[in-house]
C-alpha cells in the first residue's frame, strides 16, 4: 500500500464517501444500512470532527468519520470512532487500520481526552481500546464498546453518541 494516501476529505468527495460506505457495509448482518446517511448527517450538523479518506490511484477507497460524544458526567473532549469503511475488493490490507491511525493521530493533536468505539473487541485491542464496564452504551454488549484514554482517567458515565446517528 506505498501509494495509499490518506487525507482530510473535501466538499468533491460526499458522493465517493456515500458510496464507499454503502458499499463497506452492505453484506454485514449487524449493521443496519444507514452509516452513509449518519456521516452526511454528521457532516450537516457541523458534528464530524474529523473525516479522512483514504486515496489508492486517484480513488476514495477508505472513509474513518470521528465525532464528539456526550458522557453522563459532564467531562468533555471525549469523542466517538466511526464508522470505518473501506470498499469490500480492498478490505483486509491495512487500509482501515491505517485511517484509525491517523484518526487517532489528529484526535491527540485536537487535546482529546479519549475515543470510544463501537465494534469487534479484538481488532480494536490493537490500536489500545479495551472494554470498561464503567463507561457504557446502553444496549450493547460491554465487550463491544471500547474506550481509549489519552489523558489517564476514563469517565464512569453513560456514553451518548450525536443525533446523528439515528439517521435513516
């Protein structure tokens, strides 16, 4: 992947970002099909904080979307990972990892105290997420809701991610 690219995105790119997304997610049971209209929702309401894609050969194969999350406690600068896609063909070759990455990257440059994210537990273990029981998202199993701290303490609150995410 030398020539992988990965980059702010820009106004050109909403279509190329929808579709990579839809296309990400399509065959996955455990999604409900709607992640393309949470980003551009996101994007609307000013609430995607950080967006990147990640470019092969002059083309957006890969989209990470980073935005604010609310924590029960009132502690701030806490901020929610996802969703990560990447187009099927191009899966499982570190492009997604890589958009983590940088995400997290620019997330400490931005004096976030932490990230969580919704997913697999064990993919997510590698870039230092771990499950905190204390720290939780109401309706989900707490193996799948993981927290990465930058400043030490994790909260013990309820987690709300921004209205955006229950687009459609």
């Amino acid at each position: 992947m030398h020539n992988l690219l990965i980059r702010s995105e820009n106004p050109a790119d909403d279509a190329a970002i929808s579709h990579v997304i839809e296309q990400a997610f399509q065959k996955q049971q455990y999604s409900s099909h709607n992640e393309q209209f949470i980003v551009t929702a996101l994007r609307k309401a000013n609430a995607l904080s950080i967006s990147l894609v990640a470019v092969l050969n002059q083309h957006i194969v890969g989209h990470i979307a980073i935005s604010p999350v609310q924590i029960s406690s009132g502690v701030q600068g806490w901020y929610g990972l996802g969703p990560v896609a990447v187009l099927p063909e191009w899966q499982l070759q570190g492009i997604g990892s890589a958009l983590i990455q940088s995400g997290l990257s620019q997330l400490k440059t931005h004096a976030a105290k932490g990230c969580v994210v919704l997913g697999d537990p064990d993919f997510y273990a590698q870039f230092g997420f771990k499950a905190v029981p204390e720290l939780i998202l109401e309706h989900v199993p707490a193996q799948y809701f993981q927290a990465l701290s930058f400043q030490g303490d994790i909260p013990q609150a309820y987690v709300s991610y921004h209205a955006a995410f229950s687009a459609t």
